[in-house]
C-alpha cells in the first residue's frame, strides 16, 4: 500500500470490468447469432420457403407458389419438397395436371365447331398436348428416379430435361398459333376464353423450364455457404425482416448488460 493509503492494485479494476463486460457481450453476440443461424435453416427448410424461393425465378411468382404449395399440402412427406429436385418435380406435376385439364375442353369446342379447319386446329391441339404430357410423364419419372436433389445440377442431365420441357412448350406455341386464325376468334368469349387456358398451361410449363434453369441459384439459397451468409444483399432478400426482432433483442441486451457496469 502507498504513503495515502491507496491500494496499488485499484487502478487495474476498471480493465478487469472491461474485460467481464467485452466476455459477455462477446458470449451474448455469438449466441444470438448461432440461434439466428438455427432459426434461419429452419426458415429455408419449410417447404413453403423453398416454394417461393424457387418460384421467385419465373415470370408469375403468384401463379408458380399457389400451385406448387397446394401440391405441397397433398404431399405425405413435406419435409421432402423443401429441396430444389422436389419442388421441380412438383413444378412438373403441376404442368402435367394442368395440360390434363385442357382435352376435355378441347372436346368441348370441336363438338361446337362449325369449320372443318377449326375441327382439325382442335384435333392438332389435343395430340399436341398428349405428346407435351407423354413428355413431362417421362421428365418427371427421370427426376424421381433420381432423389439427389444435386442430380438437376448436372450438365448433361439439365441439358435433357431442358430440351424436353421447350419442346412441350413448343407444342403449346402450335396450338396457340392454329387456332388464331379459326372461327373461335370470331366469338369473343370463346377467343378469350381459349386465350387465357393455352396461356395459363404455356405459364405452368414455362414455370417449370424456369426454375431448371436457375436450379443452381435456387440450390445456393437453400444451401447456404459462408460466404453467401455474410453477404448483406443475400441476407436482406432472404430474411426480410423476419429476424429483425430477434436483432432488436440482442442489441437490447447488450445496453443493459453495458449499463450495468
């Protein structure tokens, strides 16, 4: 002890307060960020998420994630469609219901027909479609067949499915063009009716081509790397605002935790 009675060791209390209180905001951030982390896997492993990440890559986001998370429902194994190979086998089931729905309609029409050219467009229209269905039957047992959600990564594979899924599409395209110049465009109901079902199954197909085609991003999203996880404009796209109280929370209990000392 000094000459005024001053322990030596008092000034060194301040730098061990520094140090407790540097421990325990340190143990506070990386607990906060370990259950951030948890809670966000869990976020990307809800099916409905990996839905709507995928579907985020087409051109009608709304009409992709209703259709696809309605299947999801159907779905004994949810947990089973929150990766990329489910949610595009899904996409494809999706496409394969929706043509499916189109023959009894063309039926329909060709027993109203008054031309033997509207007739035989009809006819062109339903064998088109037959064969788009035949097609995505045959792409869709292919992606079952093979449950490793990396196998739609591969070059040779992605190459396939793609050229199969234009060509149902091209069918629609086909079906589209004959019937423009029939008496069914004469009838305005009828025209738009026709117009909105071949655009709608077109959009279910383009769908599914569309979300093939940006498989990696969508595997990326869903599987995130560190390097993706510290990126900030990921982050903002894929959390939202969702963990923006837990954020709130740990930044609250740091003051206090300051304040106390």
């Amino acid at each position: 002890m000094d000459p005024v009675g001053h322990d030596q060791n008092q000034p060194l209390r301040p730098k061990s307060y520094k140090l407790i209180r540097f421990i325990i905001c340190f143990i506070i951030i990386v607990v906060a960020t370990i259950s951030a982390f948890k809670i966000w896997k869990s976020h990307l492993e809800n099916p409905s998420t990996a839905a709507q990440i995928a579907c985020s890559v087409t051109l009608d986001h709304h009409l992709c994630f209703n259709s696809i998370s309605s299947l999801q429902k159907n779905t004994s194994n949810c947990s089973s469609t929150a990766n990329p190979s489910k949610i595009f086998a899904l996409s494809l089931q999706v496409s394969i219901n929706e043509l499916s729905k189109m023959s009894p309609f063309l039926e329909k029409l060709i027993s109203k027909a008054k031309w033997e050219w509207t007739v035989k467009a009809l006819r062109n229209c339903q064998d088109g479609f037959y064969d788009s269905i035949s097609i995505l039957n045959i792409s869709l047992v292919l992606v079952g067949d093979y449950p490793n959600e990396n196998f739609l990564r591969e070059t040779n594979v992605s190459s396939y499915l793609t050229e199969k899924i234009r060509n149902a599409g091209e069918n629609i395209d086909k079906c589209r063009s004959g019937l423009f110049l029939t008496e069914l465009y004469d009838e305005k109901k009828n025209g738009n009716e026709i117009e909105m079902k071949i655009e709608n199954a077109y959009s279910y197909v383009d769908n599914s081509l569309r979300i093939l085609k940006h498989i990696d991003q969508i595997h990326e999203k869903l599987n995130p790397t560190i390097g993706n996880i510290i990126d900030c404009h990921y982050l903002t796209a894929t959390l939202g605002l969702g963990f923006a109280p837990y954020i709130f929370l740990a930044v609250l209990i740091i003051l206090v935790v300051k304040n106390m000392y």
